[in-house]
C-alpha cells in the first residue's frame, strides 16, 4: 500500500498542493482526474521524489522512487543524445541489461535519431518504451493519449492493459474519459490541490457526467454558431 499522509507542496506563496491523505492498494489502476492546474503533475513529481514537500508517504519499498516509473506530459531529452543511447542510459540507472532494443520497440521509432528533434508524440513513445525497459513496480503515465496519434493510442491502451495484468500499479491522467474507463479500478478526482471525490469503477458515467455539466455550465448557452 501507499499511503499519503499530510503532504503539501507550495511554491512561495502559491499552494499547489493542500493537506493530502490517501492511500493506495498495490497492483490496481488509479485514474487522476482535474481540471489544468488542480495539481495532478506537482502530485506525480512528489511521488517520484522530483520534488520536495512536507509530508510523507509510505510505501512497501524503502526508497519508493527507485521502483517508478514516471512518463511526463511533456517528456525531456537530453541534446546530442539518440533515443538508442537515451533508452541505454535508462537501463544503466536501473542496472537492467537489455541486448537488443529493435525487441521494445513497439512503435517503430528511428532510434539512431537524435530524441530532442522527436516530435512531441515520438517523444511521448519513446518514454514509453523506456518505461517498458525499466520494469518498474510502479508507473505514473502523465497524460499518455495527448497528442499522440490513433494508431499508437490504441497500442498505448493494449500496453496498459498488459501492466495491469502483470500486477503493475498504474496512476494515470487523461483527459480522455473513456481511456479511463476501460483501464481504472478507481478514479480520483482532484481540485484546488486536494482529493475531493473517489469514485469505483461502476459509478465512473456519473463522474463523467457531472464534470461535464460542472466544466460546461451555461458556457455554451448565448453562443450563436
């Protein structure tokens, strides 16, 4: 289990994150929903001790981020660096020895290529495929279906799958309800930095559905199309 007790993070004055406590069972798919700035990034990068914070969270391993995996919204490389070398790095900071990556390369990307010149959804799958080269215990996939193209959505869900089926504890972000649907045990919904609803997966319509009616209001109601 990992539980979250207290955890806060601010920036200056800014309060990012307000007092959270959760916990979460081990080998089950977490959906993190919440409009842009509700905190669901900052909550990942303290999960993953990429940034500090009051607070603690628990968990069965004695240095967590040691045992995440996280793919960022916007995935970084370093310049001059090709995506074989970048994915060889990877192994090398989680001691795994990988002889042939043309075997992960489940979504055929040029790996002699420098990674900064990927696109934006070259870049998205070349940190999943780094991903599947860690084989982490857990894995925090920070809006996987932006800006990535149908085909390679559709592999990226089937990837999904394949984790939660090898017991795998998945945090996902989207913004695309139904990818949800098909992949959470259990959908939190976060606001104004802390959790505010927790919903099981037979009642994930009724969320949709009032974030809908809360996101859309009368927004729409006086525009003449």
């Amino acid at each position: 289990m990992i539980q979250i007790q207290n955890l806060e993070k601010s920036y200056g004055k800014l309060k990012v994150l307000k007092p959270i406590n959760m916990y979460f069972e081990m080998g089950k798919a977490y959906g993190i929903v919440g409009e842009n700035g509700a905190g669901k990034t900052t909550l990942f990068r303290c999960l993953t001790g990429l940034e500090s914070f009051s607070g603690t969270i628990d968990s069965p391993f004695e240095v967590l981020k040691n045992h995440i995996g996280l793919m960022e919204t916007n995935p970084y490389f370093l310049s001059r660096v090709t995506a074989k070398e970048h994915l060889q790095l990877i192994c090398n900071a989680r001691e795994t020895i990988v002889n042939r990556f043309e075997e992960k390369n489940i979504f055929d990307l040029p790996l002699n290529r420098y990674a900064d010149t990927y696109s934006t959804g070259m870049k998205k799958k070349l940190a999943l495929t780094a991903l599947l080269l860690q084989n982490d215990n857990i894995l925090i996939l920070d809006e996987p279906f932006n800006g990535v193209d149908i085909h390679s959505n559709m592999i990226i869900l089937e990837l999904i799958k394949k984790w939660k089926e090898a017991g795998k504890t998945l945090f996902i972000s989207s913004h695309i309800f139904s990818t949800l649907e098909e992949t959470c045990d259990e959908i939190h919904l976060l606001k104004d930095g802390q959790f505010v609803q927790k919903v099981q997966k037979d009642h994930f319509h009724d969320l949709d559905k009032q974030m809908r009616e809360f996101i859309l209001g009368d927004r729409l109601k006086n525009v003449r199309i």
